[in-house]
C-alpha cells in the first residue's frame, strides 16, 4: 500500500493556515501554493539515489555526492496544478514538465480528461503529479493511470491538502502510489469539497467564480 506521508514542518502547517484564511487575496495565495509545494517537494525528492564523486575544492581533492542520473517529471493537473510547479522546478530546475487537463462533471463529480501532453521519453523518468487538493481521488487516478498507460513505472502523488477518501481512492487504485500532502482534512461535504479545506483552489489562485 502506497505511504501517506504527512508533511508537518513548522513552516508547511503555517502556510497552509494563511492558505486556509477566506481573507487571503490571489496574489498571496498563489505565491503560499508555490511557496508550500517547494517545502513538500523537499520531502517527495528525499529518495532520490545519490553516486560519489571526486573533485577539487579551493582547498583539497574532496569525494561527495550527487543526484545519481535519475530523471524526473513533474505532471500538474489542470488548472490548479500549475500554481505549484514554480516550487518544485526550482528545487529540480533540470526536470521535464507534462500536463494532464482534467475537469470535474458537476453532475457525477468524476474527472473527465479533455488534454495531456507529456514528455516523450516520460516512461524514462520518474514522474511526481502535483496538484493543490486531493478530494475525492478521481482526477489523481486518471492522472495516474494516464502516466502508466505510457509506461511510467514510478509515480508519486503530491499536494497541499488531501481527504481520506481522496488518499483511501488512490491507495485502493494504485496502491504501488505514494502520496506527499502537507495536511488531512477531516473528509468532504456534499458538493465533495474538502472540509475545512481552502475552497477552490485554481479559483482563489486565478481570481475566478
């Protein structure tokens, strides 16, 4: 079964409350998203393999380390996703970038896809799905089963705020998955919103209704 990793990094919980403030304006919203989604990143990369080098310091020959080859992906899902990926690609500048659009049915609250784009070589890489909110599960397993359609063999699942429905979903689906998120709420309401939660994410980023 794929880990809930909780981030509870003083730092995390203290922008997630500012995110979590009805009064928190588009501009500063989006920059805690960014913000936050840096320091769970942190946290997602923290098993990345390392090799041992050898070169020369201003001082003497020193053997250190450093990030073995391994490539990665980042895969927002549309729209709110694109909110985090100034964060993490400043931690791995060198990673790719893919995009999975997914929107909820108001009628069925399931995600229907309607663009992706990806990496060529993205089977290649290991790829991390970002996304502010994990309500219900479905837009994370359609993402997740997109990457592996192509190929993808390692798939971790990142964002801000999850539910337990949201992480029992991805974790029944796709249990090889591993979820980062920097808090659980308490679960959904009937509009399948995530309780407290921080309301519509992609709409308090971008100004809209």
């Amino acid at each position: 079964m794929g880990a809930l990793h909780i981030i509870d990094h003083p730092l995390v919980q203290h922008k997630i409350s500012l995110m979590r403030d009805k009064n928190t304006g588009s501009k500063e919203f989006r920059e805690l998203v960014s913000e936050t989604a840096m320091f769970i990143c942190y946290e997602a990369t923290r098993d990345l393999p390392l090799k041992e080098i050898e070169l020369e310091t201003p001082v003497a020959v020193a053997k250190t380390k450093i990030i073995s080859g391994r490539k990665l992906a980042f895969v927002p899902i549309l729209r709110a996703g694109l909110g985090m990926i100034e964060g993490v690609t400043a931690l791995v500048p060198a990673a790719k970038i893919g995009h999975i659009g997914l929107f909820r049915d108001p009628e069925t609250h399931q995600a229907v896809k309607y663009y992706a784009k990806l990496p060529d070589d993205v089977a290649e890489r290991d790829c991390i799905i970002i996304d502010p909110m994990l309500a219900t599960g479905y837009s994370a397993c359609v993402a997740i089963d997109e990457l592996k359609k192509l190929g993808v063999k390692h798939i971790k699942f990142m964002c801000i705020i999850c539910s337990p429905e949201g992480v029992g979903a991805v974790q029944n689906a796709h249990p090889d998955v591993e979820i980062y998120a920097g808090a659980e709420d308490k679960g959904l309401n009937e509009d399948k919103f995530i309780v407290p939660g921080i309301g519509d994410a992609g709409d308090r980023m971008f100004g809209t209704k």
